[in-house]
C-alpha cells in the first residue's frame, strides 16, 4: 500500500462564529480523510488566536505568528472581531497581517446560487448563474497608508489621512490571474472594476495595465466597469459576470452583495491565494464572526465548509473538493437550511447532511 499523504493544517478558529463552523469543516475534512483508507490525512495544530487572545495578551497573535504558519500546507480560518475590541485592531492584527506576511495576495470568492434556497434575485437563469469575484489582497485602500493628526491643530479639527496604494506589479499579477482562471472556465471573460474617473491615480494604473495584459489573452473576453455601476449590474444583469476582477475595498463589498444575492452571507466561501506557493494559503468563510448569533449553534457552516472544498482543490485533492461541492448541493436541495435561509436546522444538523450526502456521492 502506498504511504499516507499527510497534509500539515494550522487551524485559526479565531472569534465568535467562527470556533463554530471552523469546527463543522474539520469533521468533514476528517470524515473525508477517514474514507480515504489512508490515502491522505490532516494533522491539524490549533492556533488560540483572536479577540479573547488580545484582550488577555495585548496583541491578536504570537510575535513571531505569521513565521509559525510558514511550514504548513494551508491555513484553515474562522473569523476575527468581537465587541470590545475595534474592528480595525482585530482585522489588522490578525487577517491582514497573514494575508500580507504570507504574500497572499488573490483572494477567490466565488459567487454561486445553491438549489433549494429561497431566490432573493428575480432571474429567469438565476439556477445556473455562477461567477467569481478575485480581490487584489495585498495592496488599494488596505494598504495603510496614511495617519491621523495631520493638521496637528487640535481637537476638532483633526484631519485624517487615508491613502491607497498600487503598484504597477501588484496590479498586473491580480489581473493576470483573472485572465488565466478565465481561460479555464466555459466563458472566458473578465470584467475588470474600478472608480477611475474620481480616483484619477491609483485606478488610472490599474485600468492601463488591464488594457495591456488584456492584449496577451486575445482569446478572453473583456469589459471595463465602474464601481457603482457594477453593484446595479449585480442585480440587473448578473448573466453577464464571469471572472470579475477589483481593488480590494471593492472586491470587498461587492462579493458581500454578491453573497447576499446568492442566499446568505452564511454560504459564501474564499481562498487567499499565495500563488507562487512559496508560502501557505489561507481558506476562510467571507462573512465575520458574527457577534449576534454566537454561541447559539445556528450559524451557517456552509460558507467554511465550502471553503475547505476550495482548500482540497488547491491542496491537489481535486474529486473530494468536487464531490464536497455537489454534497453542499445535495443538501441545500433537500431543505436542510439554516435559519438565515428560512431553515430551522442547527449549525451541527447541516454538517450531519454534509456528511451523510457526502457518503453518497462518490
Ligand atoms: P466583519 O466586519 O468581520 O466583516 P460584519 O460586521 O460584516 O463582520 P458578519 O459577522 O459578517 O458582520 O455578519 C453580518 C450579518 O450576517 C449578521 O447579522 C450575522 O448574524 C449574519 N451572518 C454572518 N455569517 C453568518 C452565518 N455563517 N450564518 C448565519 N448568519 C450569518
Ligand atoms: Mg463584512
């Protein structure tokens, strides 16, 4: 018998919500790698990092944390943030500073539209809509430039700095990853998003470089949008979206819209993407750690569980990650939904299905 691939995994559950439906995704990768028969195995390392962890040691991860999660394979994450600590210390302490200290500068998040889920979009192709939204993740309006006290006069007349930042190199690596993942999909076509007529610098590179990588890929379809003209064409026209590629503020707020539209917040999954594969990738839910509905077991799994499927793809386990895909698919059908899609089924009752369909599916 050949020897076991084992897949080394640190394990982020971070805050609220998230230590929950971290934990369903771990029983699936599990059960997976239990009907593997000893193909593969995970060996997961927790890491107690987040907003609990700061308010008892003043920082949101080890000193040295991003070192400690160089030698894995990936990085699996819950979700950061928690009343009593600002929003901005926990994103940077902890979510930021691993997507920029492990160069992980794609961020996927694919929009789709499960069956059996109550449609908030009035499409007459709505079943077979599916797109993906590919965030610039290292750089824009994330970049930390900027300050505060520029004025230095005082209370009340403070002024605050924010800048963006974009470099001709990062601009051109995250386009040209909408373009070769455009080539491999049915329709290839990419949409790049800007605000180019306000923001006269930074997104002027941007579209510049967008029209000269387009010019490699004579084969992929192209268009060009407007940041707010894009939102309406999310809900007017999402037929036409294929690989959309943005800034990372706006990817931001459009994959929330895009997630909204497909169902939940709940089912929408990410991969921040080191590329290169110098260093891990790190595999997430989009949504937050959800302060409202903690600790009471019905939070939707599903956007984590889906991420650990984009987690089993890029580890080269490419059946699972399918077959955890129509699983995922197989239950939403069936009715067994979380309360945020009009469902009454606990946290836990969802993986179950998860699990029982994934026996199915073979
Ligand atoms: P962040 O700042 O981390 O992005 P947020 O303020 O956007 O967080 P979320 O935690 O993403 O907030 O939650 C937004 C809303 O969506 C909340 O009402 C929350 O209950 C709901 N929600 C988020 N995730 C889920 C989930 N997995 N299941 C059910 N409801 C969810
Ligand atoms: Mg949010």
């Amino acid at each position: 018998m050949n020897e076991t691939k084992k897949f080394r995994l640190a394990v982020i559950p971070g805050d609220g919500i998230g230590k929950e439906v971290v934990r369903e995704g771990l029983r699936v990768l599990d059960h997976l790698a239990e009907e593997s028969n000893g193909r593969f195995a995970f060996e997961s390392d927790f890491f107690p990092w987040g907003c609990e962890y700061y308010l008892e040691n003043g920082s949101m991860m080890d000193e040295n944390g991003v070192e400690k999660l160089k030698d894995y394979d990936a990085i699996y994450f819950g979700a950061v943030g928690f009343p009593g600590v600002p929003d901005h210390i926990s994103l940077w302490g902890l979510r930021i500073a691993i997507c920029q200290g492990l160069d992980q500068w794609a961020n996927i998040r694919p929009v789709e539209f499960l069956p059996g889920i109550p449609r908030r979009l009035n499409h007459p192709d709505v079943d077979s809509l599916n797109w993906v939204l590919i965030r610039e993740n290292s750089e824009g309006e994330y970049s930390g430039v900027g300050g505060r006290n520029f004025s230095g006069r005082g209370p009340g007349k403070e002024v605050a700095v924010q800048s963006s930042l974009f470099t001709e190199h990062g601009c051109e690596r995250i386009i040209r990853y909408a373009f070769d993942l455009a080539r491999t999909r049915k329709r290839k076509k990419v949409t790049s998003v800007t605000k180019s007529n306000a923001q006269q610098y930074g997104m002027v590179l941007w579209d510049e470089v967008f029209v000269r990588v387009s010019k490699d890929y004579p084969d992929v379809e192209t268009d060009q949008w407007l940041v707010d003209a894009m939102a309406a064409q999310f809900v007017l026209h999402p037929e036409e979206l294929e690989v959309v590629v943005a800034s990372n503020l706006f990817a931001d707020i459009l994959s929330d819209l895009g997630s909204a539209l497909s169902g939940s917040l709940g089912i929408a999954a990410s991969a921040n993407l080191n590329p290169e594969g110098r260093n891990p990738s790190m595999f997430e839910s989009v949504h937050g750690s959800a302060p409202d509905i903690a600790g009471k077991g019905i939070a939707n799994p599903i956007g984590t569980i889906g991420s650990a499927s984009l987690m089993l793809d890029h580890l080269g386990l490419t059946d699972e990650s399918k077959r955890l895909d129509t699983a995922i698919e197989d239950t939403t059908r069936q009715g067994v939904l979380t309360r945020d899609l009009g469902g009454t089924y606990s946290t836990v009752q969802i993986t179950d299905a998860i699990i029982k369909n994934l026996s199915e599916v073979k």
